[in-house]
C-alpha cells in the first residue's frame, strides 16, 4: 500500500507544482487544464496533498521496516541450592588457610 501512496504522492505533487509553472508559461497540463480558473491555489493545494501523502508512505514503510522487539522468556528461578539447572557444582568457598597469629596483632 505504500508503494501506491508514494506514486500517488509524487502524481499529485508533480501536477500541482507543475501546474503552478506551467501557468507562468502560458501552458497547462491537460488532465487538470479544468482547473485553470482556479490557479494558483489549486496546484499549491493538489502539491502539498501530494507531499502529504508522500510523507504517510515513507512513515508507514519505515514502521513496517522497524525491527520487532523479540520476546523475552522469563527467567526460571534458581533450582533449590541456588543453582541453575545444568550448572556445574563447585564449592561455595574454597577453603583458606589458616596463619598463625602475629604477635602484636588482635584477631
């Protein structure tokens, strides 16, 4: 559908502001020569609908382009022991070693 408003768009625009030329020349495009009485307002007016509609179709293609946000599935909560399924068991702290006490230090 956008396609079709773009040609349209650029139909109607292109009569409009051709029109409005053409009239300072003295000629006039026979599809809208009907309109002659009515220049210049009726070219301004056809061109900018025309604009308009070129406007609309560039719109609806760049959100028809628009990346989809994809959905995110929640996450499920830790199994019991905190850890995921599939992680690999580890010791929740290495063990430390143990320093004698310094003389002078408070432990």
């Amino acid at each position: 559908m956008s396609a079709i408003t773009m040609r349209i768009g650029a139909l109607f625009a292109f009569l409009g502001f051709g029109s409005l030329i053409l009239k300072q020349l003295g000629r006039d495009f026979i599809l809208i020569s009907w309109a002659d009485d009515m220049q210049p307002t009726f070219g301004i007016v056809l061109g900018i609908v025309g604009l308009v509609l070129i406007a609309v179709a560039l719109l609806i293609g760049r959100a028809k382009s628009a990346p989809q946000p994809q959905q995110q599935f929640a996450q499920q909560p830790p199994a019991p022991g905190g850890q995921f399924p599939g992680q690999q068991q580890y010791p929740a702290r290495a063990p430390q070693q143990q320093y004698p006490q310094q003389p002078g230090q408070q432990g």
